[in-house]
C-alpha cells in the first residue's frame, strides 16, 4: 500500500468514527427525550439530522476520491466498498433516531403510561452493538463483528416482549392506545437501528476475509467463535 493510500484510508476511518458518534449520540438524546419527557431534546436531535446527512454525503465523496486516484485492489478496495456501505447505514441509524425523537416528541404531552417496559435492556444492546459494530470495523476484528451478529437476536426478542406487555395493555385499557403505538414503533426503531449494526457487523467479516455472510443468522456466528 502506497504511503498516499494508506493517509487517505486513515482519514476515512476517522470521519466513520466521526459520523458514528454522532449517530450515538442522536440515538442517546432521542432515548432521554423519550424516558423524560424533553421535548426540547427531541428538537434537537431532529436539527443535528442535517450534520449527520452532510457528514454522509462528504464520506461518499472522500470515498469516491480514493477509488479515483488510487484505483485500490484486494483488501484496500473491499475496505472502501464496506465503508461506502457503512456510512449509508450510520446515515439511516440517524434517521432513526430522529423518528424516535418524533415520537418523543409527541409522547412528552402525556403522562408515562405505568407498565413495565424492556426500554432500559433494549436501549443499552442497541448502544451496545452500534458501538462494538464501529469497533470491529476499525480493528478489522471478526471476532468482535460475530458477537455483535449473535447480539441481535437478543434485540429482537425485547422488541417481541414490548409488542406482548404493550398489546396486552391496549385490550385492558383503550385509553392507551394511542401512546401504545407510538411507543410500539419507538421499539421498531430500536430494532432497525440493531439491524443496521449487525449490518455494519457483516461487512467486517467480508472486508478481513472476503466472504458473504448476510442471511447466515446468529447460528453461523456461534459456530464461527468457537471454530475461531
């Protein structure tokens, strides 16, 4: 790898931690929005959506350059394809976190419905996977992007007890129902935003090794750490 190269393709790895922080902290302020009712932070998050969206469009284009001028092979052209596609997902993970900002928005007028919600556990393994996705993606760690595969089904099945506790509460009391839903699709977008992780996941183990694992499920990840 040329030393021009090598420059380029740190300054990409930096403006991917860049964007991804702040992705983190949209998701964080769109969360504390929600749990306490600030309406005011949900503006904000929904604001800083045009940094994310420009940093996104400058990543591309730094991306674009590389190819351009230094026409990269084998590992140093799969690293800027994943990080092409990485940097869409962290845009989309900011989207999210803005329609979670909506509908905290919308749920500060209420009072908190009182019923035990999986928020806390489910927040956390969101924050969690986002941040051990980049990590993976920095250090070319395979083995940390296979924990973060096998993580995501333990998001999905909070996001199927939130469905569950919140149904339940919408037959017994339709008075809920309307802050029911917004909170159902608050839990969507947790979900999604893990999806894009394990995204983000599946295309380290392609960039270190070069083999597609999407569609594998959290299986093919167990069997890989032990194998690893």
């Amino acid at each position: 790898m040329s030393k021009h190269l090598q420059r380029d393709i740190e300054a990409l790895k930096k403006h991917l931690l860049d964007i991804g922080e702040m992705v983190k902290d949209a998701t964080d302020k769109a969360i504390q929005a929600l749990i306490e009712r600030q309406r005011e932070l949900a503006e904000e998050v929904r604001q800083g959506d045009e940094c994310i969206d420009q940093k996104e469009v400058h990543i591309e284009e730094e991306c674009l350059k590389v190819l351009a001028l230094h026409q990269p092979v084998a590992a140093d052209l799969r690293f800027i394809i994943v990080v092409m596609k990485v940097n869409n997902d962290l845009e989309r993970m900011g989207d999210l976190a803005v329609n979670i900002a909506q509908r905290a928005a919308y749920l500060s007028a209420f009072e908190p419905l009182q019923i035990d919600l999986a928020f806390p556990r489910m927040v956390e393994g969101v924050r969690t996977m986002i941040h051990e996705s980049l990590d993976a993606l920095i250090n070319q760690d395979t083995q940390l992007a296979l924990q973060v595969l096998i993580k995501d089904d333990q998001i999905d099945a909070l996001n199927r007890e939130m469905f569950v506790v919140l149904q339940d509460l919408m037959q017994k009391d339709p008075e809920s129902i309307e802050q029911a839903v917004h909170l159902l699709s608050v839990s969507k977008h947790l979900e999604r935003i893990a999806d894009l992780a394990t995204n983000i996941a599946e295309d380290v183990v392609f960039m270190v090794e070069g083999e597609m694992i999407r569609h594998r499920g959290d299986a093919f990840a167990e069997r890989a750490l032990k194998q690893g």
